[in-house]
C-alpha cells in the first residue's frame, strides 16, 4: 500500500509535527507500506524532526496564501492564484505517485476541495487529520473582527464543508471533536495521538519545580498561567515555573515585570530533550485555551508527572483522569488553577502518589495500540469495506 502525507511544512517543534514524523517512521519502518511525505511550503527551511531512509520526500513549491500577509483585497486574487498553483503542483506529484491513501491534516481545509478531487482523478482515497479543535480551521474565523469579511468567507468554509462528504474518513484525536464533524461526514474515527517517547522517571518529587512546554501562542494561556503563578508565589517563594516553547516569550514581558515574577518563572526555548526537563520536575501544568488533544500531558504523565490543566476543549479530560493521576480544573479559572498547583505543590506524596497513577494509566495510548487502530481501517479504506464500528465515535 502506498500512503502519501501532505501537510504545509514541518518546520515547529510541535506536537503535531512530532506525531506525524512518528507515525510515518512507524509505517516506514515497522511496515511493508511505501511512504511518501510532501509539504508545500517548506520552501528552504529544515525539516524539524527526523524522517526514517525508508521515506520518500517530496517538497513542492505551492505556499497557500496566508491572509497575514496582505490587506484583505490583495489576498484574495493571491489566495485564489496559490490555490491554482498548489492544486498544479500537487496533480503532477499524485500521477508520479498513485498513492492508496493520501492522509492530510485539517490544516487542508483552505484546499480540501482540490485534494479531494485531485484524489479522485487518480483513484487514491483521503483520510483528514484533525489535530486542533474542529472550528479552529476555518478560514471565516481569521477575520472575526469583521463581520462582512467573515459572512463573505462563511461561504467559502460553507463550499468546503459540502465536499468532506467525499473523505474516506476524518480521524480526529478526541470524543469532543469527533461530535464537530460528525455533521459533516458518516465515517468520524476517533484515534487519539500516541505516547512514543522514550520516558524517564521523575528524579525527585520533593524537587520545587514545574513545568509546562508549548508555543508562546494565545492558544497556550501562559498569560492565564502567569495570573495564576502570582496568586501562588506568595505562598510558596521557593518554587520555580519552567516554559519551553517556540516563539518569543517577550509578549508576557509586561505581566513578568507588574507581578515581579521574572526571579520564579523561566522562559526557555523549545528543546528536543524535553524528556529530561520532565524528569528534572515534579509537576506538569496545562493552561490551554483550547487543544487538538494535549499530547504533552500524555509525554509528562509517561514519566511519571502529575498533571494539573484546563478542562479545555479537547484532550485533557480524555487524558487525565481526574483527582486520579491529576486534576482538571473549569477551563479559564485562574484561581482554580492556582489552587490545584498549590495542593500539589504542598503535597510531595500526593505528587508521587498521583505520578505513579499516571505512569500506569497512560499506557493505553502506546504506540502499538493506536498504530494498529491505524492500519487496519487503512485496509478496509482501500479494501472498500465498511469501517469496522469499533473505530467510530459513538
């Protein structure tokens, strides 16, 4: 079987990307399948996390036109020409290749359409990733700011949603997202993201450290994350707050200096060693807006770290099990989650308690079990088959 993976580019160090290199290292690897990776708009830049030999690499120059870019009457002719070019492009890559499955991202959406019917043309099915919460990909959303832009893009997002129908599958990470395209498609499979790294065990639980990882993005709530730390730091003036991540921290700079918290928290950049970060911590803190899946909770948990975080949508109440190995708090509750970091932190058995809670509970995400999941809907794609029940969101 030939899977083909499309995706902008992999240039963060992000979770999603990490997941993807993962995934199509596993197939290459541990599989008799032929992969193939394209990206459109990698342009020079290094791909972020390593790919196995064994995956055939296929950059092509078609970057869809960001609206960021341009005043909104020049982005439209320019979105409308990278479309023209991306879908050029990528039918020359499809006749070369003939993939089985073409598996893309929900980050397609602004191009869906055209790899849905590229797809078609060459007899290969599509199965879409969702990586984020459903809404977040709508193109409609970028202009919320104006209301006749964003009803003139509704119908651009209204055309797109028509053609999901045609998708051989939308896999998404969570139950919760699952229930936002279950209007648009009969075959919604839930397949949370996998637990792969190599973890090591928590040094110390009486060490006075948390952690949290995640781009400096308002996404990531590390405003909401800072409030809370000064509600906590009073009380508990001898711990420290580390945040890795890519971007630049300088945005939180003004609440740093108004709560005189530059001596307790550290901004860090993003590392591939993340793992021993963990292992030098006792606590993992969440404090997202909004998630795909939250698979950094699942990696901090692997090493044995309790876990406080937003019950945000989506992942973290899929991950955590509640007052079990962590605790969840109402998403954008600052001074609950000040509090859980607190319980915590005034506890070290209670950190180790729950620590060993989450190092057993998270095997259900090994990488086996969800790469199974996996490959043998691919099978029944190809096959034609009905998709077996046990895959669907119920």
């Amino acid at each position: 079987m030939k899977l083909l993976y499309l995706i902008d580019d992999m240039v963060n160090l992000g979770g999603m990307e990490r997941i993807l290199s993962l995934k199509m290292n596993y197939l290459a690897e541990r599989t008799e399948h032929r992969i193939f990776f394209v990206t459109n708009g990698q342009k020079d830049k290094p791909i972020s996390f390593p790919l196995s030999e064994r995956i055939t690499y296929i950059p092509i120059d078609a970057v869809i036109a960001d609206s960021e870019h341009y005043g909104f009457l020049s982005w439209i002719p320019a979105f409308i020409k990278s479309r023209t070019i991306f879908k050029n492009n990528l039918r020359n890559v499809l006749m070369q290749v003939r993939p089985d499955i073409i598996i893309c991202t929900g980050y397609a959406f602004r191009c869906i359409d055209i790899i849905i019917r590229l797809a078609e043309e060459m007899q290969s099915k599509v199965i879409m990733e969702s990586h984020v919460d459903g809404p977040e990909v709508l193109l409609s959303r970028q202009f919320s700011y104006n209301d006749n832009i964003r009803n003139l893009l509704s119908i651009f997002d209204s055309h797109i949603f028509h053609q999901l129908n045609r998708l051989s599958a939308i896999v998404t990470l969570t139950h919760a997202d699952a229930q936002f395209w279950n209007s648009y498609n009969n075959n919604v499979l839930v397949i949370p993201n996998m637990i792969t790294i190599k973890p090591k065990d928590v040094k110390d639980y009486s060490v006075k450290r948390i952690i949290s990882a995640g781009r400096f993005t308002y996404q990531k709530g590390y405003d909401l994350l800072i409030d809370a730390w000064n509600l906590v730091i009073p009380h508990y003036p001898d711990w420290q707050l580390s945040i890795y991540g890519n971007g630049n921290p300088i945005i939180y700079s003004n609440q740093l200096i108004r709560y005189k918290l530059s001596g307790t928290i550290r901004f860090l950049p993003a590392t591939l060693d993340i793992v021993e970060k963990y292992a030098e911590s006792s606590i993992y803190v969440m404090s997202s807006r909004f998630e795909g899946f939250g698979l950094v909770l699942g990696e901090a948990m692997s090493c044995g770290l309790p876990c406080v975080s937003f019950d945000c949508p989506n992942g973290p109440n899929e991950i955590i099990k509640n007052g079990e190995d962590g605790i969840l708090v109402p998403n954008g509750d600052i001074n609950a989650l000040a509090e859980a970091m607190e319980k915590l932190m005034e506890d070290v058995e209670l950190r180790r308690n729950m620590g060993q809670n989450a190092k057993r509970n998270i095997q259900r995400f090994n990488e086996d079990a969800i790469m199974d999941k996996f490959l043998r809907i691919s099978k029944q794609i190809v096959a034609g088959e009905r998709i077996s029940l046990e895959h669907r969101d119920n």
